[in-house]
C-alpha cells in the first residue's frame, strides 16, 4: 500500500498510526526555545513569502499566525538539523494479517449506524447520487470510517498543526503546501482560524480533508453560501461524493466482488495495469464466492485481479471504482474495508467469506531487502519502500513461478531468506 494523498485520515486508526508515525521524541527542554525562535523566524520570513506569493494578505497572515508556537505532543516530528530515528514500529498489520483491520465489532458499529442515518438522509442521499453519480452506501461508508459519522472529536488547530508540521515533519514538503492552502481558505473567508478543527494530521472536519482538497473538493450543499465540512452534514457528504466523482467515479458501477480463482490463473495477473473484461474472467474460470453470475452490466466492462494478501485471503475482482476509493486513503485495505461497510449498510451482507489467513510477521525493511533483490533481478516492484503494494506481490508470484515455487504472491519469512 504506502503513501498518503490529498487527505490523511480515519479516525479508527488514530492510535495505530500514532505508534507508528512516532519517530522521534522532542529534544530536552533547553533546547526547544531555540527551535521557537527558529520557528518563528521561518514563520516571518518563509512561510510569509510563500503566502504572500500566493494571494495572502498582511492583515490575513499576521491574524492567522499571531500566538502559534509548535505543538510538540504531535507526532512525526524532527528537530532542525537532526535525521530521523531508526525506531520507527516497521510491524504492520499488512505484513502479518489484515484481519485485525476488518475488526467485526466495529464494522458492525458502523453498519449499524450506517442503516439509520441511510433512512434518515435518504432524500438528501438520493440528491448527491443524483448530481455527482456515487451510491449513498459508499458515501455512508467514508463518513463512517473517517469520522464516525461526525460523532469523532476533531480538537486541534488546524494551523498550528500544519504549521508545526510544515517546519520540523517528516514530510516538510507536504505539509508546507497545505499550511499554504489553509492559509488561502481564511483569505478568501471560506473558514476562520478558531473553526478551522483538524485532526492530529492536519486533517479537516468531517470527510477528513487536507487544506488542498477543501480548495478543489468541498461543495456547498446546503445552499447557505459556505462550504462547512465541519457541522454541516449536507456539505460533508456532497463533498465526499464530489471528490470521488472527481476522481473518475463510473456512475452505475459496482466497487467489486469477492472471488474464486482456478490453479490455472495466476495471483500475478493482479493489477489495474492488468484490467480485462470481466467475461474474460469468468471465462479463465474466475467465479464469485457467493455463486452467483457476475452482473451482465458488469460483463463487457473492464475490472482487474486483487489479491491484498496473496493467496493468503479473500481474492477479489476489482472495477476502477474500487481505486477510486483508494484515492480517499492510499491503501488497498482501506478500500475493501469502505466497500464492505457500504455494502453491508445496502444489503446485508456478511463479512468477506474466505476469511484472512495468518501471514508470518515480516518488518518493513526486510520487505524492501526483497523489493531490492527483485529489482536486481529485473522486477517492477513498483519503488523499494517497504510496502507491499500490488506490484510488489505481482513480482513475488511471477518471481516463485520462475523459479518452481508455488505462487503466493505476499512477502513471507521464508521468502525473506532467499531473497537477500
């Protein structure tokens, strides 16, 4: 998986991504006045320039900006002109077994929550679907799982963690852009400082947006003039439904569906890169868990192989709206638990069937150890970070293939040893 894009989130997740974007502890208090001061002079002299540049006025910056020193509780952070510390938690749940993830108490807290507020915005649902072409259930599943259907406390300053973030984070360069584009959203009157609630991330209101994706994604719905993603519950979900619309949303499309593959198709014939029509699939043999025929709405149209775990848990075939999802959150896990919930707030459904196989625990950097490996070898492992992404996988089973093992396609302890 790996990465973040135009938003961070999930509130469900806080404690987990806190334990593993800690990487370093703040420097001894003599130390931190000195990096205030350096704070401070970064906050007059660059980020000013930079507002300035685009569009921030002197009365706007200065306002913004007056009282807001660095919070030192957030995570991630590194102080000026030191490296970050190899203690980073490397043991996710990805290179052990996802099923921790698809937690059946909380999707069943979800799900059923998610029912009530189906019948109680069903007008107002119908509407989103209706102008941007997403299902209710999807939506319904995003605000869930973002923020517990706005139920989550969202307590921070948002400019004071995005400052902080953009000056002494892992990430500086992400982090300046969004300090940039909250600084334009109180220019232009969209939000002011002290209603600017972010998560820890940096991320706002309820659909969990970073400053930029406001800018490009958040609508007004409600029609008072604002687009309020922190109270309004019209504006949230339409503005959810626009971001995925404007991601390529394919409206009358399904996300996917849980399948069985034959010992004749191969786990490395993952990939959107790899789509074919779904006829073609069940022609190779691939069937749904469930029984049933594969929609003939679905049949001309192009979707692709997902193994998440190898062969180690449930297969699926996926439809582009299925990375459409992933643009929310950049994680193949993240999609299928959102596609789950929506559709078990529709239908009813059950957990997915085949169930999620115990996977041996494996670091990440024992992960890019082989992603290098495969590299050498003449694999596209899709970039060597330590993350097993569908490339990664695909690498792994074309790589056992050739060399006479079973296909598995997920990094495992046993691969480990042989691929260093």
């Amino acid at each position: 998986m790996g990465g973040i894009g135009l938003r961070i989130g999930g509130y469900l997740l806080v404690s987990f991504m806190l334990a593993l974007l800690s990487i370093t502890s703040p420097a001894h208090a003599a130390s931190k006045a000195s990096v205030e001061k350096q704070f401070q002079r970064w906050v007059s002299q660059t980020l000013w320039k930079d507002a300035k540049a685009n569009g921030v006025s002197s009365k706007t910056f200065k306002k913004t900006m007056s009282g807001i020193k660095i919070n030192w509780k957030l995570p991630d952070l590194v102080m000026p002109g030191s490296k970050p510390k190899s203690t980073r938690v490397q043991q996710q749940a990805e290179f052990r077994s996802p099923a921790p993830y698809f937690s059946e108490k909380r999707i069943r807290s979800l799900v059923a929550s998610g029912r009530k507020l189906a019948t109680r915005h069903k007008k107002l649902l119908s509407r989103i679907e209706k102008k941007y072409g997403v299902p209710g259930r999807i939506i319904l599943a995003i605000w869930g799982r973002e923020s517990g259907f706005g139920r989550a406390k969202i307590p921070h300053n948002a400019i004071q963690v995005l400052a902080t973030k953009a000056f002494m984070s892992t990430r500086k360069p992400l982090f300046h852009k969004e300090i940039l584009a909250a600084l334009v959203m109180i220019e232009k009157g969209y939000v002011t400082r002290a209603s600017m609630k972010s998560s820890w991330a940096g991320a706002l209101g309820q659909p969990q947006f970073l400053p930029s994706s406001f800018l490009e994604y958040a609508v007004d719905f409600d029609g008072d003039g604002k687009r309020n993603i922190w109270t309004s519950v019209p504006d949230t979900l339409a503005s959810i439904a626009n971001y995925l619309n404007k991601y390529g949303w394919q409206r009358g499309r399904d996300w996917g569906f849980e399948a069985k593959i034959p010992a004749s198709v191969s786990c490395a014939l993952e990939g959107p890169d790899q789509m074919r029509a779904v006829s073609a699939w069940a022609q190779s043999g691939v069937t749904r868990f469930s029984g049933k025929a594969f929609p003939k709405s679905e049949l001309k149209r192009k979707a692709a192989l997902l193994v998440p775990a190898g062969l180690s848990g449930p297969v699926f075939i996926a439809t582009p709206n299925f990375y459409v999802i992933k643009s929310y959150n950049n994680s193949d896990l993240y999609a299928l638990f959102i596609g789950n919930v929506a559709d078990r707030i529709a239908y009813g459904n059950k957990p997915f069937r085949a169930g999620w196989k115990k996977i041996s625990g494996l670091k990440r950097g024992q992960v890019m150890t082989m992603q290098k490996r495969l590299i050498k070898l003449g694999h596209d492992v899709g970039g060597a970070d330590g993350l097993a992404g569908f490339k990664t996988r695909r690498a792994i089973g074309i790589w056992q293939s050739k060399n006479k093992r079973k296909p598995t396609c997920f990094p495992s302890s046993g691969l480990a040893k042989v691929l260093r």
